[in-house]
C-alpha cells in the first residue's frame, strides 16, 4: 500500500517499522458536540486501520481527548460547570457517537489532565537541552534552536516571523515560539510545576501522549489538515529535540476537510452539523459512503441532498446483498468482489 506523507510531498510505500502498526490520531477538545467534520476524519483513519489490518497488520491507536484549553475553560465558566465534568459528558457523548458510526475504537484514549506527570517531564528535559525557556511563569518552545522548523508545513521560519502577529504581554524571546506551559489566570484550573501553578499547552501534551504509549517513533500520525500547521509542526519539532531522534512520525497522513458553503466546518466558526442529527436523520452507513465518496485528501461539500444520494446508494447495496441472499440473512460469497477491491488498491 501507498501513503502519502505530508513531510516528503510524496506517496510511499508503507510498512511499518515493527512488528506492529504505531497509529496515532490527534482526537477533539470535548467542550460541545462532535460535528460532521470530526466523523469525517475519524470514519477516514477508521477505514485506515480496517484495511491495515485486513492486510494482515496489527494495530496499535492510540487518540487523545485535549480535556483542559481556553475553550473547555471559557464553555465551562459560562454554564457554571467544572471542567472535568463538562470535558466528561463530551467524551461520554463522543464514545457513543463513534460507536454508532460503525468506528472500531483505539487501543487508548489518554486525556491530557491525566498525564500531568508525563507532560511535565518532557517540558523539564527540552529546558535542560536548551529547547525550550521559562518567562513569567509561561515556558515557550525555542523556536530557533531546532533546524527543520517548517519542514512539515513546507514553509520558512522567516516567512512565519513575517507572519506572526504581535502578541501583546507575551515574554517571549520570539514570535514564532510556542507555549508549553501556561501560567495559570486566577480562577482558572491549575497543576504545580516547577514553574510555578498552570497548564499544559496544547501541542506538548501530543508530544507526551503518543511517547508514553507508543514508544518515541510513530510509524503513522494523523489528523485533519488543519492540523499541519501549527500543531504537528510543532509537535514534530518538540518530539525530535526531546529524544535527540528523527524522524518522530514515519508517515504524516492528513485527511482534507469538510466544507460548509466556502469555509471548513468547524465548531468555532459555528457553521457545523451535529453528527447525532445527521445520524438520526441518515444513518451511519449513508454518512460513510458520502465521506468515502471523494478522495480522503481532498475537501468535501457537505449538502443533505449529497448525503440523501449516498443514502440511497447504501440501500443498493443492502438490496444487492439480500437479492445474493436469498433473504438477506445468510453470507455473502466475498471472494470475488475483494478480488476486484485489492486489485484497485
Ligand atoms: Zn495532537
């Protein structure tokens, strides 16, 4: 099999580095409902596994729950909630959404509130190599100091100085560094580190994650696109100076988004689709077909009449499988048809 990698800009042939497939996808911030776009790229990597594993691979995926950032802290400071119980009732919700879906569930599902520990120890080691800097309490990523910055999102660091906005009350040495460590604001919720009370940023916790349970080199890392540029930039950067290796991911696979009118879906932009309504309203198989229905790196148009289509598409199907049959309740012979599928592979 082919995979495209986003660091080469190239379709390679895949195998894994050991005995198993190391998979890792970055997994949601629990603070509303899952939408559309999120089933998208899960139902994708879903599909992955499925056929890594009909190949004759074994799978270990591994997908977080962001449970602590600005948004979980904001929603849950809005409807009087704390903030495990709000990140608690989304990841419940975002289980059994999955399930219904028809999407195997990974291995672990590790939440970043409950590896403190883990987070912590990589922060304390890139400041022991130099890599990264405490400053009010703040530590920041050194950008400058690690020399393939960009090489992921295929862009110059000069470009992304040009870039980067001024962030006001900020201490850091520069632009494009990153935090790893947020002090804590009064009232908000809080871990002790040696840097004083506060939080993990957002990509450290990636970092720490997929090492603790996959080992310090991934064979695939996914997510959406969205995600290249900061987030596996700057895991990518993060990983490699803390163990010294490179490369951190194999293969970089990146699923293209989902659109709603000219903009991609997405939770904060507030043009999303629950995934529960759409499900009540289609059914899992429909909605697996239309994400399946263009090619996983390219975007795709949600519209009701598309997945109204591919609803009647999976009725086909289901009547082609009870007129082979007989009554729809025996086996289909499958042979020839996965001839005809591996043969397209
Ligand atoms: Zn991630």
């Amino acid at each position: 099999m082919r995979l495209y990698n986003t660091l080469s800009g190239e379709e390679q042939e895949f195998s894994p580095a050991g005995d198993r497939v190391k998979m890792y996808v970055c997994g949601v911030t629990p603070y509303a409902p899952c939408h559309l776009g999120h089933a998208m790229s899960y139902v994708f990597f879903d599909v992955l596994r499925r056929y890594l594993e009909y190949i004759g691979h074994e799978v270990e995926h591994v997908q977080n729950f962001t449970d602590i950032d600005d948004k979980i802290i904001q929603r849950a400071q809005e409807s009087n909630t704390h903030t495990d119980d709000l990140a608690q009732t989304h990841i419940e919700e975002f289980m059994e959404s999955m399930d219904s879906l028809n999407i195997k569930r990974a291995h672990h599902y590790p939440r970043a509130t409950q590896e403190i520990p883990q987070i912590l120890n990589v922060i304390d080691q890139l400041i022991q190599k130099g890599y990264a800097y405490a400053s009010d309490g703040d530590v920041y990523f050194r950008v400058s100091r690690y020399d393939n910055y960009g090489d992921l999102s295929h862009r110059s660091v000069d470009g992304m100085i040009a870039g980067a906005r001024v962030e006001i009350g900020t201490s850091k040495e520069n632009p494009t560094d990153f935090a790893l460590w947020k002090a804590a604001k009064p009232g908000e919720p809080s871990w002790d580190s040696k840097w004083g009370p506060g939080r993990p940023g957002w990509h450290i916790e990636c970092t720490a994650m997929s090492m603790s349970y996959l080992g310090s080199t991934l064979d695939i890392h996914g997510g959406g696109q969205d995600l290249v540029f900061p987030h596996h930039e700057n895991e990518k950067a993060q990983s490699e100076a803390y163990t010294g290796q490179s490369p951190f991911v194999r293969y970089w696979v990146h699923n293209g988004l989902l659109n709603m009118g000219d903009d991609k879906m997405s939770k904060s932009l507030g043009n999303n689709v629950s995934l529960n309504e759409a499900l009540k309203r289609h059914g899992a198989d429909a909605l697996r077909i239309f994400f399946l229905s263009s090619h996983y790196r390219s975007p795709l148009t949600y519209s009701e009449e598309g997945v109204s289509g591919t609803g009647r598409a999976a009725e086909r199907l289901a009547n082609a499988l009870r007129e082979e049959t007989g009554d729809g309740t025996g086996d289909l012979d499958p042979g020839p048809y996965k001839v005809r599928f591996l043969r397209a592979t």
